[in-house]
C-alpha cells in the first residue's frame, strides 16, 4: 500500500505571495494604463492618480483606526490594483470627487467591511463601477472622443462609445446605423470613445500574456467568457444582421478588460477548473443578453457581480480534490 510521506519542517517556498501577485496584474496593467494616457490625456492621469491615492488613503485609515490591524495592508498592492481597475471603469472627464466617491464604496463598503482581502463577496473595482453607474448616470457615459491631447480635462469632446452604437442598431431595426462603427483595426488600437482601460484592445490582451506566462491566472475563465460572448454574438448576427459581428462585440466595451483582469480576481471567483469555467461560461451569456436586451448598452460588469454572488455555490458544487484524496467512485 502507497502511503503519503510528508517530510518535516522546513518546506521548500514557492515564492508566490499575495503581493508578488497583485504586482504582477499591475504590471500588465501598465501597457493599458499606458494607452490610456496618449488616448485621453491628462483627465487619464488624473483620474488614474486620485483613484490610487484615495484607495490606498481609505484602506490605511480603515486598517488603522477602525480595524486596529497592526500589519499594514496597504503593502500588498491590492488597493493599488483596486485604484487602477476602478479609474479603467470611468471615463477620462469624470469629476475628482465622484472618483473619489467611488474609491471609499469600494474600499470601506465592499471590501474592508466584509474584513478585507481574501473576504470580499464581490470585486471592489467593480461594484464601485456599479455604484457611481448607478448615482451618477450621466457622468458615468459621458464619453470622451481620444487624441485631443494633454491639454483637455473637463472641458473634453465627447462622443458614441461603439456598444451605444450598436444598441442605437438594435433599438431602432436599422442595420445602416452600424456603418457608424469604428474599425477592427481603430477597436485593436484604441482610437474609440469609452473607459480608460477599455479603448485599446491589443494592450489588454498583450496584460493577458504576461499573466498566462507567470502563471498568475488560467486560461479557464477569460477564455470561456470571450469564447461564449463570440459565439452567442455570432448566433444573433446570423439570425439578424441588425445585431453587430461577433468581433466587433469582442473588442468592443470593457469585455476584455473584465474577462482578463475583473473576472479573474482571486477572492470573488470559483477555485476549481471546471467551477471556473461554469463561471466564464454565465459571464459571457449574461454579458450578450444584457447588452442585447438589457438597459445599458455594456453588460460586463453587472455579468461579473451577478456570478460573483453564485462563486459559493459554484464552488460547493464543484469542490476541488484535496491533496492526497482518491477520488470517489460514482
């Protein structure tokens, strides 16, 4: 009979930590963020900045003053990263302080009253998104046009995001209004109205790279959330061409910036393979009905805070094997 030897203490470290992680994601972030600022200028590096620096400000005085922890969590990096995700889901001509609105619902709401990382139900960057959608309607989908320089704040000319466009198609049956769309190359390339982090489809996926290649997420759950999106679009453009191409739909909107970056947040996802991809799977279809039948125009956030609510049942359905368990028979 094969028996489990375990040797004594000291264990060999991988070298993985919360923070190493957290950095990594920032890291590839970078190419976006990037992006965002030759996009939309100096409103992106503004932003940007108050975004972080309220983020991190609200969890040090939480940890501080009202949790008395001892040990800093800030270090970490997941307030950055919470600072970064949340100005990527804001356009560049918002006021600082709704920014800053949206920063303390997502630092002291949604994650450090529930007792910080690794206990937050939904993803901080994005239930603040919701929130400020939700009170702030308009200055939340007034969307900046790109390349008007550093020079312009506030005072920035806006424009049709390509999901508005597309949900103008479907509303009015008119399938000449989808003309109007920017080109696949223009999507790629980030020369298209909408969030920060959204414009410029090939840095996010290049972010995609450099996470698949570390080793920080898997391919699981972005690849079943883009993969169900393509082919639920496809099956509405065949039936009816007023619906927008199943590329245009990819590359459009905060879909690859959700299914790379939000989706995949350790805490608020499912831990075994196959309850990530359930997970994936009702992401994308929440996405393509939402933005087909939905109210708004973009579906992904609310996609992912919806499954985000079913991560525990997925998971006590779809348990991983523990370490030196034999499977059971069925």
């Amino acid at each position: 009979m094969n028996k489990l030897i375990v040797s004594l203490s000291p264990h060999v470290h991988s070298g993985d930590s919360i923070a190493k992680n957290m950095y990594w994601v920032i890291i590839a972030l970078v190419p976006a963020l990037i992006c965002s600022f030759i996009a939309f200028g100096m409103g992106a590096i503004i932003t940007t900045a108050i975004s972080v620096a309220a983020c991190v400000f609200f969890e040090w005085t939480i940890n501080k003053f009202c949790l008395k922890n001892t040990a800093c969590t800030v270090q970490d990096g997941s307030a950055i990263l919470t600072g970064i995700l949340l100005a990527f889901n804001m356009p560049s001509n918002i006021q600082p302080w709704i920014v800053v609105v949206g920063a303390f619902f997502a630092i002291a709401v949604v994650k450090m009253t529930f007792g910080g990382l690794g206990c937050n139900l939904f993803n901080p960057a994005l239930a603040g998104r919701a929130f400020l959608l939700i009170s702030f309607p308009v200055d939340m989908t007034t969307w900046p046009i790109p390349g008007q320089g550093f020079g312009t704040y506030l005072d920035a000319e806006t424009g049709a995001t390509p999901l508005s466009i597309m949900k103008a198609a479907f509303k009015d049956g008119d399938v000449s209004k989808l003309a109007e769309l920017p080109s696949l190359q223009d999507m790629l390339l980030g020369n298209t109205g909408g969030c920060l982090g959204e414009v410029c489809a090939l840095a996010l996926i290049l972010g995609l790279i450099i996470l698949l290649v570390k080793k920080v997420i898997t391919w699981h759950i972005p690849v079943s959330i883009l993969l169900t999106v393509v082919v639920l679009s496809g099956l509405l453009n065949l039936a009816n061409p007023v619906y927008a191409n199943p590329l245009a739909e990819l590359l459009s909107g905060g879909l690859l910036l959700g299914a790379i970056f939000m989706a995949t947040d350790y805490v608020t996802s499912p831990m075994s393979a196959k309850g990530q991809l359930v997970y994936g799977v009702s992401i994308g279809a929440l996405t393509v009905i939402i933005r087909t039948f939905g109210a708004y125009p973009e579906g992904m956030s609310f996609a992912i805070l919806i499954m985000n609510a079913f991560v525990p049942l997925i998971n006590s359905k779809f348990k991983p094997t523990r370490f030196g368990e034999v499977p059971a028979k069925k």
